[in-house]
C-alpha cells in the first residue's frame, strides 16, 4: 500500500498561498483560514517552497518580499513512499500533519494522525514488520482481515483492481463491506480456499482468489485473501496463446529462409539480418518493383541483384550492369542511351545501342547511382516515368520494358538534404530498400563463408581439401573488414594459393593479417603507481614479448622501430636476460 492509497487530506483541503509573476494567490482554504499559524506557500507550478505565517500575509507584505519569510516544511513524504513510513511517523507521538509531494516536490495532499488507515497499518505491522513492501511490489490484490473481521490491510493492487481507495475500507467491518465474502466463511472455519473463481457482488467483479486463515502462537489472527482479476487471467492466457502462435509464425518464418530460390545459392550466411534481407528481395523478386540494394562497398550488392533477376519472370532475357562510378560523366549518358551515326565525332557507323535498350525486357542493374551528377539524375527520372529513351543524336523516343535494380553505400537522405540527389528520383529508386549488413556486423557469419570460399578456391586452384588453424580463424573474427565479403575472398584466395598444406596458418596470410596476429598487449592494472612506472612496466613487457615471438635480437628491433644502441640500453636498463627467453 502507497501513501497516495490512504491520503485523507485533498489538495483543496490544505491552506495554500501560490506566488506567481510577482503576485500572491490564496486558494478558497486559505482564504477561510481564520486562526493564527501557518499557510503552505508553492510556486506557481504546485510546487512545495515551506511555509509561512499567515500574519504576514495579512499585513499586506509584497510578493517579492514574501520569499525571504518562508520558512521549510519537514513533514513530508512522497507519495509513492510505502504507507507503512507513516507509522512510525505517528508513533512517535506526532500529532501533525504529513505533506504528500511528487517526485518534482510538487504538493498533491496529506495524511492526518487521525487517519484511520494508519492505525489499521500499525497493527498489522505488529504481525510482521518486513512484509509490507513485499506486499506492495506483488501484481496480485491482498487484503487482511482480523480474528474480529475487521479490514486491517489492502496492498496497493487491491485498490487498482477493485477500484476502491484503501482509506475508504481499512478500519471496517467485512461484514458491512461484502457480508457475502468468502473471506469470512473462511475465518468461521470454512476451509482455505484455493484458485477459486469469486464474485465480489459489491463491485460486481470476478477474482480468481487464495483465501488462507493465519495463526500467531497456535491462535487464528485472521484471514488473508490474495486475488487477481480473472478477466486478466484470460487475457493472460489469450497473450500466451497469442506468443504460441508468434512462435510457431517465426519458426515457419525460419524454415520458409531455408526454402530461398536457388538463384540465392551463392549468397552464403545465416546471419539473423542478412537472413532477412534475402528474404525480402526473395519476395520482391517475382515482382517487377523498383529495388534498391544498400550497403556498403563489397558487401555484395551485385550478387544479390543477380539473383533477384533470376528469381525473376525475366530471368531468360539479358541482365545487364552498369557501374556509374566508373563511366565517366561525359559518356555515361551514351552508355545508357545509346546513339545514332552520326551524332558526335568518332561516332560508330549505324550508331550504338544504350544499356537500356540492351536490357530489353530484362533487368538493369545501376550500381553505384549515388555517383551520379544532376544532370543524369533528370535524364533518368525521365525514363523511369515515360519508359522510354531518346539516344543521341536521335530524333525519336524509343520504348523500353525494363526492371530497375539500382545499387549504392552513399548516404542518399543526407545528399538529398543537401541537394546533391533529386528528391523525386530517391523516391522512384528507393520503392523496396534492401539493406545488406556489413561483414564486421556479420562476424557470425565467418566460418560459414571461409569454408565456402576455401571449397571455391581450393577447386579454382586444383588443391585438395584444406581448413584454417584456429588461429587463423581467430584473427578473421577480430578483424573488421572493411572491404567486407570481396576482401574475405580475396585473402581466402591468396591463402589457397600460398598453401601447399592441408592447413592454412598465419604465414599464408597477407602481410596486414599476419601484423593482426601479436598477442594483445594486456595493460599493467594500476597500483598507484605513477605514470612513468606505468609505461616502463609496458614498456619492459612489450620487449619480452617481441624477443618470444622473434627468437633473435636483429628481428625484434626491426619489429620495434628502435635503434640497435636503443634496444640494448633498454635489456640492461629492465634486466632482460636474452638467453631465458
């Protein structure tokens, strides 16, 4: 049970004086509040400031001045506090009042020393001085009877459940409450009740309830009732049947990921966001919607768009890849478009056809058109719209049937703030957006597809069978890859091909890998030390460490970056014994 269950004094119930903009503001109890003593003074947000003697307001004390004879109230609790703070407020012979803020100190009642709640609570505590918060943390409804039937405690899910504030009923006789209730049957002998479905006829609603008689020294005390809204519990197992379901959609979700079309086949990963991504262009491909790859650079956006294309009802026409990164500006617009005889100088005899019109009825894949300049932008945006092409130098517009897959790693929101993309085009290219992950977001990923690229290259290359040292794997899945997938099989290849062994170890790797392969460096814990301390205690562990892995003096300078004289002055100044190492 909360303080705010069992407040016994409103708001509009307490002497209030509100200073705002320069003015005073008395609320109608103030108004009325005729004796000598203090009024409440807060701000003009409610919240609590102290106190002030109500002579001075009669004196006609400016506002201003007002604040410098306010004095602080120490009686107060928040309202969400466990009533039981009350208690033992009172028990100490306070005969006060307790003002009830908000966590802002914004004032929102009271509780008197004559409020019956508190002393059914101090009763009750009596029993068992540690339950109470206990009881206030649980989700169920408590309420606790008496050997006399009277209503000594309610926890603050009764009055959330029944709708009845805590003070209304503490103190009362069951009997003139709900003289139908269980909860009496049950202290005249009945016995305990468990899990049984009640009506509280007095609200009119049904609880799912326990209903147990208590004892202290062999002697009954009262009964104690812990109950639950039984709709609730329906509606609980309504969601649990409802999460069955969810978990059976997932599980169906799962195995439909397994059954991707083949043309997926060489996008290898079971990566939960990767997973994803291929299920959504799996779904998009027998469509003819405008499809968007993002990602970053060789995270393989051309592969995917390849097997959307084949996944397609255009898989037996032409799939045709255009980089726009790497055409220049000045022959972008023929490549696309094409162009007549004739229409600019060192034009081909009979004209030239764009890759559009070589991607009739088929699939253009436009990477990289985030590389693309304004002017092409408009010239694209065009043939979208109209489906049609006008080549250079030509003087009519040609149709074309043609699926759009476009690819890009720029940041084409912000570029479209700036300008830098047509809005319009964003919105024509970006109908499905696929985003690939990156591999270093990926990492789960990275044993799967070594062993796929070692069968790819081992076969390429006419080796046998071969696997990684776990060393070797251990160095991958530290590494973060920034060229991603293409830069995996680039080193899986030029690790195949230094091979000559069933196991590809450090040595194979390339020259940046094998520097990834020092153990870390662990810091020295500090010990109040100083920092110079520090860094010779590094320092001195670091030489160790690099003589270990080198075996001889000539390398572990090199691998330091120190001068010969250097080298040695720090053996003899750490007593580094060469010949222990």
């Amino acid at each position: 049970m909360l303080v705010r269950d069992i407040m016994d004094l409103s708001l509009e119930a307490l002497p209030i004086v509100k200073l705002a903009d320069g003015e005073h503001y008395l609320n109608e109890a103030a108004e009325n509040f005729v004796e000598g003593g203090f009024i409440l003074v807060v701000d003009e947000k409610g919240c609590l400031l102290g106190k002030i003697n109500r002579y001075n307001l009669d004196q006609g004390t400016p506002a201003h001045k007002l604040r410098s004879l306010i004095e602080p109230v120490k009686d107060t609790i928040l309202f969400n506090e466990n009533a039981f703070e009350l208690v033992s407020y009172f028990k100490e012979g306070n005969k006060g009042v307790v003002y009830v803020i908000d966590q802002e100190k914004k004032l929102i009642g009271a509780v008197s020393w004559k409020n019956r709640a508190v002393h059914m609570l101090s009763r009750i505590k009596d029993y068992a001085p540690f339950f109470p918060n206990i009881f206030d943390a649980m989700y169920e409804a408590i309420i606790i009877i008496d050997y006399t039937g009277t209503i000594i405690y309610v926890n603050h899910a009764y009055t959330n459940i029944v709708g009845v504030p805590a003070g209304k009923i503490l103190g009362k006789k069951m009997e003139d409450i709900e003289p139908t209730s269980m909860c009496l049957k049950v202290l005249k002998g009945h016995p305990p009740v468990l899990n049984q479905k009640i009506l509280i006829e007095s609200i009119g609603v049904q609880v799912l309830a326990n209903i147990t008689p208590f004892y202290v020294n062999g002697k009954l005390q009262g009964v104690i009732s812990v109950f639950r809204n039984i709709y609730e519990t329906i509606n609980l197992s309504d969601e649990l049947k409802k999460m069955r379901d969810i978990a059976q959609y997932l599980h169906n979700e799962l195995k439909s990921k397994d059954k991707l079309p083949r043309a997926f086949n060489a996008l290898v990963g079971n990566n939960r966001y990767f997973r994803e991504a291929l299920v959504l262009a799996a779904t998009v491909a027998p469509t003819d919607a405008v499809v968007m790859i993002r990602g970053e650079s060789g995270v393989g956006k051309e592969l995917l768009a390849e097997a959307i294309h084949k996944s397609s009802s255009r898989k037996n026409y032409p799939f045709i890849k255009v980089n726009c990164a790497a055409i220049p500006e000045s022959l972008l617009e023929s490549e696309l478009f094409g162009y007549e005889e004739g229409a600019f100088t060192g034009a081909k005899k009979g004209g030239k056809p764009g890759k559009f019109e070589l991607a009739q009825k088929g699939t253009i894949f436009l990477d990289e058109v985030g590389d693309m300049s304004p002017a092409m932008q408009a010239k694209l945006l065009r043939v979208i719209q109209e489906k049609e092409i006008e080549k250079i130098g030509g003087k009519k517009t040609v149709h074309v049937d043609v699926r759009i897959i476009s690819a890009t790693n720029k940041d084409l929101e912000t570029m479209v703030v700036k300008k830098q993309f047509r809005e319009d085009l964003y919105y024509r290219l970006n109908v499905i957006p696929i985003f690939l992950p990156p591999l270093k977001r990926r990492k789960d990923d990275i044993p799967l597809l070594v062993d796929y690229f070692l069968k790819l290259y081992c076969k390429k290359h006419n080796k046998g069978k071969m696997i990684v040292s776990s060393e070797v794997m251990n160095i991958f899945l530290k590494h973060e890859w920034p060229g991603n997938i293409r830069e995996l099989k680039n080193v899986i290849e030029h690790a195949v091909i230094l091979c000559s062994s069933d196991m590809i170890t450090t040595k194979h790797l390339p020259w940046y890998l094998k520097n990834a392969q020092a153990d870390d460096i662990k810091l020295p814990e500090w010990q109040k030390e100083t920092l110079p301390e520090l860094v010779e205690k590094l320092e001195k562990d670091v030489i160790t460490r690099v003589l270990k892995k080198y075996g001889n003096k000539s390398s572990a300078i090199k691998a330091l970056g120190i001068s010969r004289r250097t080298f040695y002055l720090k053996l003899k100044k750490y007593q580094i014994d060469i010949s222990n190492i």
